[in-house]
C-alpha cells in the first residue's frame, strides 16, 4: 500500500477522519496546504489519499472502518 494523507483544514470532518485513522493505528502524514489541495483537484476536504486513489469523507470512513485495528 503507498502512503496515505490527510488532506485537512482541521474542520470537524476532518478531526473526525483524524480521529478514526489514530483509533485504528493507520499511519498517515497531513497536508494542510491548500495550493497542493488545489493541483490535486481538491474541491472540498477532508480528503484522504491512499496510494495514488483520493476518497472524499464518505469513502474515506468506509475504507478505514474496513480496516483492521493495529
């Protein structure tokens, strides 16, 4: 699995997919700069992207609930 990262402005969503991510040990990095958000093609956040894939909120939750806790 390639890298993943927390696009985030740190807005409720955003803490919640934060939070979600820390409860099962999912390792990530945050990107909080918008101009890169913008490139990517970003139209809202959070965002997660997971190897070269970007879920929106929804898909993101449903990815990490999917999971194993580590």
């Amino acid at each position: 699995m390639g890298d993943i990262i927390l696009y985030t402005t740190h807005c409720p969503k955003c803490k919640v997919l934060t939070l979600k991510l820390n409860q099962k040990g999912i390792q990530f990095t945050e990107c909080e700069d918008t101009a890169v958000m913008r490139e990517k093609g970003l139209q809202s956040v959070p965002a997660l992207q997971v190897g070269e894939e970007i879920l929106d909120f929804t898909h993101a939750v449903a990815w990490i609930n999917g999971r194993p806790t580590s």
